[in-house]
C-alpha cells in the first residue's frame, strides 16, 4: 500500500494530519497539506522517494491522473482530489508549462 511505501518518511500522525486538513471537496491546498504531512521539513532523498511513489508509471513526471489518486492512494479514507485541486496543483508544480510535474522541479516546489 502507499502507506507502507511511506513508511520511514511520513508517520500515520503526519498523514492523518494532511488528510485532516483537506476532507471537504475544493479544500485542498497543497502548502498546507505539504506542512501538515511534514513533507516541507524532509531531506531532499526523502522527498526524492516521496515522488517515485507518486510517480505511478515511472515516467519521471507526475501527471495528472497520479495526481488525482494521490490522496487516495495517501489513506483508503482519503478522497479524489477534484480537477480544480489537480490543476492548482499541477500548475503550481509545472515550471516548463508541460502539464505535468517533473522531477527536477520537486523538490523546490515542496519547499516554497
């Protein structure tokens, strides 16, 4: 499961914390999620393993359909982040307007 991919990274309290702030559809906001799960104060190889997890197809991008099952795949309880939450949150990733993600701009985006 996601959960145990994250283990080592992010503890049940951290998740629980970052599904906490986000449960009402449209409320998403990343920042706060990013704090919330901790994911702002983790070493950058963390960060690194965060988003091979996320990156469900291995195409070194996260695109956005592994974005919309992000939080389900976070905690079973967890709902589908709504296409406005998607696109807020690819857009603000997406440093070459490619709609997608990439790797090398991460990192940065998590600690903006």
């Amino acid at each position: 499961s996601f959960n145990m991919s994250l283990a080592g990274i992010l503890t049940e309290a951290e998740i629980a914390a970052g599904l906490q702030s986000c449960q009402a559809a449209d409320s998403f906001d990343y920042k706060t999620f990013f704090v919330k799960v901790g994911l702002n104060s983790k070493s950058k190889d963390q960060l690194t393993k965060v988003f091979g997890i996320l990156d469900q197809d291995r195409s070194g991008f996260i695109e956005e359909d592994e974005l919309k099952h992000f939080l389900q795949h976070f905690s079973a309880s967890a709902r589908t982040l709504t296409d406005a939450e998607t696109k807020a949150f690819l857009a603000a990733g997406d440093s070459d307007g490619d709609g997608k993600i990439g790797v090398e701009g991460k990192i940065a985006f998590i600690k903006q």
